[in-house]
C-alpha cells in the first residue's frame, strides 16, 4: 500500500513538473492555436496597408475639392493695328505679344499649358494672329507662372466693317480681342481637349478677366476612318 502511494505520488509530480506529458500537450495546443490565427493576423495587416494607400490620395486630394486654376492673358505689346497707317487696307499684317498666366491655389494638382499649344488671337470672329505657346505649368500652391506668346499674322484678310470697328476702338481705348489656347488633339478613346478662352484689352497691358477653359470633341477632317473624335486633358 505504501508503494502504491509512492508510485502515484511520483507519477503526479512528474505530470506537472514541465517534463511529463501534460507539459507537452499544452505547448502542443499553444503551437497549434499560433499558427492558427496567424493567417488571420497577416491578412488584417494586409487589408490595413491596402485601405490605408487606397484612402490617401482621396484624402490629399479633398484639400483641392472646390478650387481651380486661373488662367489670364494680357496683351503686352502689338503692332501692324495701327488705326490710320494699317486698318486703312485690306489685308493685315499684325503681331502680338501675349502674356499667359496661371494662378494655382491647389496644394496637390497641376495646371499646365502643355507643349504643342497653339495661341491664336481674333477679333470679331476673324482671325487675326496665332502662334506656338510654351509649355507652362503651375505647380505649387498660391504661386503665379506666367510666359510670353508671341503670335503674327501675315496678309489676313479682314472684312471693312471689323477693321472700321477695331479702328474705333482702338481709338477709344477699348478694344479687346479673343485669345483662344488650344491643346494637341490626340487619337485615342480616352483623351480630351482643352480651350482656354480668354478676351483680353489691347493697350492697356492689364490682365483679362479669368478665362475659361472647356473641354470639347475636336474634329479630325484629315482623318475621317476614325470612329470617335477624341480629347487631351489640360
């Protein structure tokens, strides 16, 4: 009886001294649980960087919701409307030096005029001038880029009433002409086109009101195969 009691007595000592089996299992059952819910873990954290890079940019870019660039045109210098020694004749030679401008208030986006741009200048309809812009872009928040365009024209037919017209005006100090920038057309499904629309004074050196700028569906006559007009971004 005596040994019996020994022999259970060793027997519960080594089940619970971390050498017996009931150590084993448990470590057994903790190694078991761990592999377990790592998958689980792995594939939150994955989740967690996935949604945190989906939801930055949206977030940046809330700071811009509601702002726009503006552009302006000024009209620094032109030659070739003089109203009594060039208005006189039937076909004009003129030339203008445009200042393009661009006012970015967004901390992250960018407004350009991108290469490729063609300014022209008219008046009443007529054109007058045009010329390549330079590439111009606004890229930090409230600051102001401006270039200078330079757009001529070269024995312009223009009707007498818009010449009588642009004389008097000139005359007056009130005259002002459409400048008009437009983007490259590009084939492809899913460019667009942009036109900056701006009237500027002529004399006066002072900037336009803010112009417009819309995008429209340019038409390619020197390619009637393709299905869809298409556009290029500003």
């Amino acid at each position: 009886m005596g040994r019996s009691r020994e022999y259970l007595g060793e027997r519960l000592v080594d089940s619970y001294d971390g050498r017996g089996g009931g150590g084993e299992d448990c470590g057994e059952m903790m190694k078991g649980f761990c592999w377990n819910i790592l998958p689980g873990i792995l594939g939150a954290l994955t989740a967690l960087v996935l949604m945190s890079a989906l939801l930055y940019y949206p977030y940046k870019w809330s700071f811009d919701d509601g702002k726009s660039a503006e552009f302006t045109v000024a009209v620094a210098g032109v030659s070739g409307l003089d109203p009594d020694r060039d208005l006189g004749r039937a076909t004009l030679d003129p030339t203008f030096d445009l200042t393009v401008r661009i006012k970015e208030p967004r901390r992250y986006s960018v407004a350009c005029v991108e290469r490729g741009t063609t300014a022209a200048v008219s008046y009443r309809g007529v054109q007058l001038a045009s010329g390549p812009a330079p590439e111009l872009c606004g890229r930090n928040e409230n600051t102001t880029e401006a270039r200078s365009v330079m757009a001529w024209g070269h024995a312009k037919a223009v009707p007498e009433f818009a010449r009588e017209r642009l004389a008097e005006e000139l005359r007056r100090g009130d005259a002002a002409v459409d400048v008009t920038l437009t983007t490259p057309a590009r084939y492809c499904r899913s460019c667009m086109q942009t036109v900056i629309e701006c009237k500027p004074r002529v004399g006066s050196g002072e900037f336009s009101p803010r112009c417009g700028v819309p995008t429209d569906f340019p038409t390619f006559p020197d390619s009637p195969d393709v299905p869809y007009p298409q556009y290029q971004v500003f």
